[in-house]
C-alpha cells in the first residue's frame, strides 16, 4: 500500500460533533498548500445508491463540493449495510475488507499531494466487525485529528478515552479541534481546554465558534426526512429553518407566529392556514420558511392554485402533526452540496480558527 503520499484521518470522541464539517472545511484550506487532494471515507453508515454502487453521503457530499477526480467507489470503499455486521460475524473476512481499504486507498492516492480519510464517529465505531476507527487509521498508517464538543472537562475526558483506544492500535493522535463553542466563551474555552489536553500530550489545533446556521435545517432536508411531496415543485428547497410551529389553533391565532425563518405544520385540510399564510407573505417579516401539510390530506384545486403563487414551498406528508413534529425535530442536520451558504460559513470557520500550519507540521 501507498506509504508515501501525506495522510490525517479525522475522527470524533462522538457522533454528530462535527466531523464531516470539520473534513469539508479542512479539505479548502489544505488546498491552498497541496494543490491536488484526495478524500476517503473507508467505512461509511449513511449511503445512497448510485450506479448500483453504495457510497455514503459524506463522500457524496466532497465529490460535489471539490470535484476531486477520485472514484466515487473508492472514495467509499465499505457501506454498512443493515445486515452487514451480522454477515460479518457469521463469516469473518477481515482481510478481504482491509485489503479493499488499502487498494482503494492507493486509487485514491494516485498522482495527489495529500489525502484526507474521514473516520464514522468515535475511536470504537466498527470494532464489533473489526474496522474501528482506531484499526482503520492504523490500516492507513496515518496519524489522527479528534474533533470534539465544546467544553472543557468533558471534552478532555472523552479524548482520553479516545486517545486511549487509537494508542493501543498504535496510532497517533497529533491534536484536538473543539466544536460549537459559544462564540463569547471562545478564549476562555480555548485556554483551559489548552492546557488539559497539554496534561495528555496532545495539541489544541483550533477552537470552532457555534454557527447557528449549520445546525439548522433546509426545507430540503426535512422533504427528505419526511419523504414529502413537495406541492409547490418550483420552489428551491435551500431556506433554513429557524423556528417550528405546530398549527392547532385557529388561523387568526397561528398568524401571531407568522415570522421569518418559520416552518408551519398543519393539517392538509387546514386550508385556512393556508390563504393565511399567502396572505401574510407580502410583509417581509412574516414570510415564512415553508409550510408542512399532513396527513395526506391534499387542498383543494382552487388552493392548490393559491399554494402554486406562493414565495415558500409547501409540502405534503404522509404522518400526523404530532409524527411530522417529532422527525423535524430530532433531524440530524447533515450539510449537503447544495448548501451554498453553509459550505462559504464551514470554509471561513475552519481557515479563521483551525491552525492548519501546525497540523501539517506535526505529521
């Protein structure tokens, strides 16, 4: 396998703290040393099918953004299918899998300046099939960055544990990133996580501000969780969602909640929310973000007239309002290469508070 082409594998001491973000910010701002880099995701837990091939998301999601010139295949050599650990564990080929990461390692390598492997949470992850994260960067030869939650004894002690795990593979960890720190305790955080992580030997190489922006949800995302129609087709789906109101009360009254960034979840047979809505939208402060029909119930022609004028999307689901709440409410909220405005924030973010110098510098 490649020995000689650069390599950071970035993991995180949880899920959902910030990995992905953190590999699609790093990607732009190692660029600007080596010119030509490749990104692998060896084990991946959230796929789509494309070409009959099943590549995860995250990867999707860099090939979009940086058109890197990798195969798709070998930028997400191993999707974790539902049944994937129980084949696994009735038929153990371990070295069939590891041998697909090498090789797909090298395609990805070839003819680049760098390659950034992305890890799927924690140090542990798919140790149950004999891929943690821990054995996957150690299968790399590569050395790995932690990305971790704000805070300062928490984070310390999850990275301790953490690094613990990497250390018993032989990896090293060069440095921590803490993420979705409150931006007027970004100093303080950063000082006394500094000095923790120092007690452990390890490098504080950025602290990450929270940007509410990329915790919130687009209607695009919500249309895919609730795999919703969308009634109004021609609308971009790319408006963020700030707040949540569930419509259980007459139109005179949810119109008190009518305000920018808004999401309405109504019954479809409310159709009087609906001219509600419509006629709230020419005053700029209560446009809302979109409206979430449920139910099934879908409006009438003549307010499916009104619904096809407005400036938001309207979309129609299946559930109740109580499940439609419920989905929206526990998304995880995954940056997609539509996203414009959050990938230009992630860039920012990472080039203004990550030390990419001294990242480099310690592999």
């Amino acid at each position: 396998m490649n020995l000689i082409t650069p390599r950071v594998f970035i993991a995180a001491t949880r899920q959902n703290d910030g990995k992905t973000t953190t590999s699609l910010g790093l990607l732009s701002a190692l660029q600007n040393q080596f010119p030509r880099i490749g990104y692998i995701k060896p084990v991946g837990q959230r796929f789509v099918e494309i070409a009959e091939h099943k590549i995860d998301e995250d990867t999707v999601l860099m090939d979009a953004v940086y058109k890197l010139n990798c195969p798709l295949v070998d930028m997400s050599p191993i999707a974790v299918e539902p049944d994937f650990t129980r084949k696994y564990l009735a038929e153990t080929n371990n070295d069939t899998l590891v041998r697909r990461i090498q090789k797909s390692f090298d395609r990805v390598a070839w003819e680049k300046d760098f390659v950034l492997c992305e890890g799927s949470g924690h140090a542990g992850v798919g140790a149950v099939f004999d891929l943690s994260n821990a054995q996957v960067a150690k299968v790399l030869g590569a050395k790995v960055v932690l990305v971790t939650r704000g805070g300062i004894g928490k984070p310390v002690d999850e990275v301790a544990l953490n690094q613990a795990l990497f250390e018993k593979h032989g990896v090293e960890v060069i440095g921590v990133i803490i993420n979705k720190v409150l931006p007027d305790k970004l100093d303080y955080i950063a000082e006394f996580t500094r000095k923790g992580l120092k007690r452990k030997g390890l490098e504080l190489l950025g602290v990450l501000p929270l940007q509410p922006i990329l915790v919130k949800p687009t209607l695009a995302t919500i249309r895919d969780e609730l795999a919703a129609e969308n009634l109004s087709a021609r609308k971009r789906l790319t408006q963020l969602v700030e707040d949540i109101v569930v419509a259980a009360m007459g139109a005179d009254h949810v119109a008190k909640h009518f305000r920018r960034g808004t999401l309405i979840i109504t019954p479809g047979d409310r159709e009087d929310i609906v001219l509600a809505a419509a006629a709230a939208q020419a005053n700029p402060d209560e446009a809302l973000s979109g409206l979430v029909l449920t139910d099934d119930l879908r409006p009438s022609p003549a307010t499916m007239e009104v619904i096809r004028k407005l400036d938001f999307p309207v979309l129609l689901a299946a559930e109740d309002s109580y499940e439609v709440a419920s989905k929206v409410h526990d998304i995880i909220v995954k940056t997609r290469p539509d996203d414009a405005e959050k990938i230009a924030v992630i860039r920012d973010l990472i080039a203004q508070h990550v030390d990419v110098a001294k990242l480099v510098g310690a592999l």
